[in-house]
C-alpha cells in the first residue's frame, strides 16, 4: 500500500506541475551574464519549485548527517567511559 500512494504521489506532483506549465504560457526572457533564456513563466516556477526541493533534500542531508557523526562519536566515548569504569572500579560478583 505504501508503494501504491508514493506512486500516486509522484503522478499527482507530475500533473501538477505539467498544469502550472499549461496555465502559465506567457514568455519570460530572463539575461544572464552568460547568455539569456527564454522560457514561459510556468516553466520558470516548475523550475523554481525543482531548485527549493533540491536545496532542501540537501540540508535536511547535511543534518542527518551532523547528527549521524554525533551519535558515532557519542557511542564511541561511552564504550571507551565503560571500559575505563571497568578497569577503575570492578563490579562485585555474588551481590556483594
């Protein structure tokens, strides 16, 4: 089921965009310093949209990533505070 509405999903998103296109079909010219580009404002916002989703696929990777190293890091200074805690203090054997 999942896998049915993540494709729907997508579908719904690709219709969309192709309805912005559609309805949107006034020319822009935009120069650059290279160059200029010619596209329909439809265009331009699908454009737009693609280039936030982009932007934010990356940063919500980048945090995963910090807090990933940061549980690595955590782990590892907890197994090393275990074993020094070990070698300090033995535990007592039969409860005493």
């Amino acid at each position: 089921m999942p896998r049915f509405l993540y494709i729907v999903c997508i579908v719904l998103v690709f219709a969309l965009g192709a309805l912005i296109v559609a309805f949107n079909a006034e020319f822009m010219r935009v120069e650059l310093l290279f160059g200029s580009i010619e596209l329909s404002s439809g265009q331009w916002l699908v454009i737009a949209f693609l280039l936030g989703w982009v932007a934010g696929v990356i940063s919500a990777w980048h945090f995963v990533r910090k807090l990933t190293q940061e549980r690595g890091d955590l782990r590892r200074k907890l197994r090393l505070a275990e074993a020094e805690l070990k070698n300090v203090r033995p535990l007592p054997r039969d409860g005493v």
